[in-house]
C-alpha cells in the first residue's frame, strides 16, 4: 500500500509517517516501479505501536528501544520494566507541578473579580509585580 493508504488505515498523517520513517522509527522496505514507498501490514501494526506509545507519552528514544526489544521476543522484559518505571516517576512528577500550576492559576484568578477595570485587574497587578521582581 502507499503512504496515504498507510495514513488512512491509520488514522495518521503522511507528514507523521515520513516524520517516523525519517526518525528510523518506521522502515520501508519496498519502492512502486514509480518510485513511491510501499508498506505492508507490518507497517500498519508498527505505526500503530508508535501512536499508542506516543499515546502514552513515551519519547521518540524509548520508542526505539521498546522497537528495539521487541525484536528479542525470547529475551527478559526487566528492560521494559524499568523504563515504565522511569516513565512512570516522570509522570508523576508533571502531576504534581500541574497540581502547583492549577493552585497558582487559582490564586490568580481569585485576585480579581469581575467588577474591575483591567486597571484594577489584580491577575494584571499580580503578573505586572512578579514581572518587575523577577528582574
């Protein structure tokens, strides 16, 4: 099948796909007699993986690595293990500086009611405040 078939079956863009294929995420491994690239369900079910990884928010390199692995199904998952554990502190992280920047966006926005001018906008005072103490 061609790249669009590939994008279509997939529900992903072609600019994605070549992005992936550029990145040696995804292989072609055939050419049209026109020059196009050819893939084969193969392909679909690796992009599929992708998506979902991406999905997941894996980066490009831990992709490869879990690509890389797959391709040992009689080796140890320990690997695998680790790096979802990793992933997973990582995670947990961003939860908690997303919980801090909801509880400061918060706090802003109970600085200023809707009576106010924008000159007396306190999110505006606030902002224009930290701004002249930040430098």
């Amino acid at each position: 099948m061609k790249i669009g078939e590939l994008a279509k079956k997939t529900d992903c863009s072609v600019q994605t796909i070549r992005y992936y294929e550029k990145e040696q995420l995804l292989c072609t491994t055939q050419r049209s007699d026109g020059n196009f690239r050819l893939y084969d369900e193969a392909a679909v079910e690796q992009l599929l993986f992708i998506k979902l990884c991406r999905n997941l928010d894996l980066s490009l390199s831990e992709i490869r690595q879990l690509l890389t692995l797959k391709r040992s199904p009689g080796a140890q998952c320990d690997q695998v293990n680790r790096m979802m554990d990793t992933h997973i502190q990582q995670v947990e992280t961003r939860i908690q500086e997303l919980v801090q920047l909801r509880e400061h966006l918060k706090s802003l926005r109970r600085s200023c009611s809707s009576e106010r001018t924008i000159e007396q906008c306190g999110i505006l005072q606030t902002l224009t405040t930290n701004q002249h103490q930040k430098r």
